[in-house]
C-alpha cells in the first residue's frame, strides 16, 4: 500500500498572518481540518457552511486548540445559487482581500434529486455552485494576488466503482439518459478537474493560481449514501484504514499543499494515493498527469466552462 503524501513540516510552519482564505464545507471533514491549520498559522479563515450552528460548532473546536484563531463563520449552501450570491456579495463589501479559496464542499453517490435551481444534484453542489461562487470571488481574489484557488476534485474523475468518468455536454442534468449515482458523481468531478485547467487559462493573468487535487480515500461523512456511517468509523474501521483509508488531516494534505507550496503549477492536478486505471498513478503525485483522457480534452474544457456560466447565470 503507498504511502500518503504529506507537506512539509516548514509549510505548515509558515506564518500565514494578514492572509485570508475560504474554506467551503469547513465544519466536518478535509474542511475542518484545512480550515484549522490555517488558521493555527494565523491566517483569517472564512468557514463557508451550509448550517450556521455546525461551523460555529466548528469554530469552538478550532478555538479551543487555538485561542487566537481569527474565524469568521458565514451560511453557504451550494445548492442555492441565491446564497452562493448572498455570501459572494458579503465578502465583497467587506472588500476582503482573499490568499486562497478552497472549493472543497460536496456530495457523493446521492440519490436522483435536483438542486433549488432544477440542476442534477452532483453537478449543481460539486461543480456549478462552486463556479459562480469561484467567479463572484475573483475580484477578492484579484486583490490577493498571488492567490490560489483549490477544487477539491476525486480519483473518480477517471473511474468510480467501474463508471467512466466523462462530461455529457448534451445531459448534462442526466435528463435523457438512465441517472447513476456514481457516474454522476464521476462526472462532477471530472468538472472539478476541468474548471480548475479552464480558470487557470482565463484568471492566470490576474495572479490567481487554479488546480484541483484528489484528497486521498478520506474518513469522512461523503459516504453516507454508500454505507451507513457507523459501519465505516466504527464496524469496519480497521480494515478500511488497512486497505488505505486515512484521517481527514492527512486528506487536508494534498489541499494545504496546493494552497501553500511556492512550486504549484496553474491548472494542474495534485493526488494523493488513489484508484486509477493506471496502476502507476496509485501512488499520487504532487503533480500528477490524470490517466483520463477527457481530462485533457481541452474543447470538453472549453465546452464546460461556457456551457456552466450558461446554467448559473454568468453567460
């Protein structure tokens, strides 16, 4: 079993005051734990939360390690592209200059449903809300140069449990052809790897950094739609984590590490270990070249990009 990739002890040692970041999905999981290193390096962190009691929750459990953390808890919930508006336009007229943006929110393997927009639900949380909250941002971001801004993508952007990871320009809401939760799931993530190559090719010029990593096979709530979560942190956790399950601190790794290191390379995709068709690859790499071809299909890029600003309202 490869062993996790991890950042250096000098990165997570960095003083990171007068720099601010937002974290989406900050109380639970790789966000909490990329949120709470942050701000244990002094930076002011936005938690961008879908329920208001659980990021103060969060909060409390930073501060309690970390007396001086500067955090700042706003409602964000990514299946609404009104409140996406709604907390764009809050940090806009705070004229917050932002470092990093951590697009790391998100569901996996849901049921059929829809969004408060009418979009399939995989797509409309993992992809389009993080789009128009990433191009609403753009101008903090801009006034953070050099910033970063992160998509929190997955290893099933090239296969999940068997599903081709591909973007069905044409179905894109699964209208027309029979709903899969883990094509779909496959297929918004996929769209995470290509916003983040399609921002770096439209913002690079504004000093903004965009790449997309796969945060390693992570203990976290993502799975409470394939398994109860109560056979995966209790039943079956010790032989999860022998077949390479890990923390959420090691899965906030490959984050930090895109966020934080001088040699980051715009558009790129950094991995931790995963499950790719190309064995060679299950290592992970800090970067690493996805083995899926449509990752690297820059007119699907292009497609996607002008098609998503379509759907949100951007076009």
């Amino acid at each position: 079993m490869p062993k996790p990739l991890v950042c250096s002890p000098d990165l997570l040692a960095r003083d990171l005051s007068g720099h601010s970041y937002v974290v989406t999905g900050a109380n639970a999981g790789i966000g909490f734990e990329t949120a709470k290193q942050l701000a244990s390096q002094g930076a002011r962190v936005v938690l961008a939360c879908r329920r208001e009691e659980a990021g103060r929750t969060a909060a409390e459990t930073i501060r309690e390690a970390h007396p001086k953390a500067d955090l700042d808890v706003r409602v964000l919930d990514l299946g609404d592209l009104a409140s996406v508006r709604s907390f764009a336009e809050g940090l806009v007229t705070d004229e917050l200059a932002l470092a990093g943006l951590v697009n790391n929110a998100g569901v996996m393997n849901t049921p059929q449903g829809t969004t408060a927009d009418g979009f399939e639900t995989q797509l409309g949380v993992n992809h389009l809300g993080h789009v128009l909250l990433t191009e609403l941002l753009l101008p903090a971001l801009g006034r953070g140069a050099p910033s970063r801004v992160v998509n929190v993508a997955s290893c099933y952007h090239d296969k999940a449990m068997g599903r081709e990871g591909d973007v069905k320009l044409d179905d894109l809401m699964f209208e027309t052809r029979r709903y899969d939760g883990w094509e779909a799931y496959a297929q918004s993530k996929l769209a995470n790897v290509l916003h983040a190559k399609s921002l770096a090719k439209h913002a690079g010029d504004q000093g903004i950094t965009a790449v997309s990593v796969h945060p390693g096979w992570v203990r976290t709530d993502l799975a409470r739609h394939s398994m109860p979560l109560f056979v995966q942190n209790w039943v079956l956790r010790p032989v999860l984590g022998a077949m390479g399950m890990i923390e959420p601190f090691i899965g906030a790794q490959t984050s930090l590490h895109a966020l934080l290191a001088d040699d980051v390379e715009n558009g790129a995709y950094y991995s931790q270990t995963g499950v790719y068709r190309d064995k060679a690859c299950n290592a992970g790499g800090w970067p690493l070249t996805s083995p899926n071809p449509r990752a690297h299909d820059d007119a699907l890029a292009e497609g996607l990009w002008v098609r998503s600003r379509e759907l949100v309202g951007l076009a």
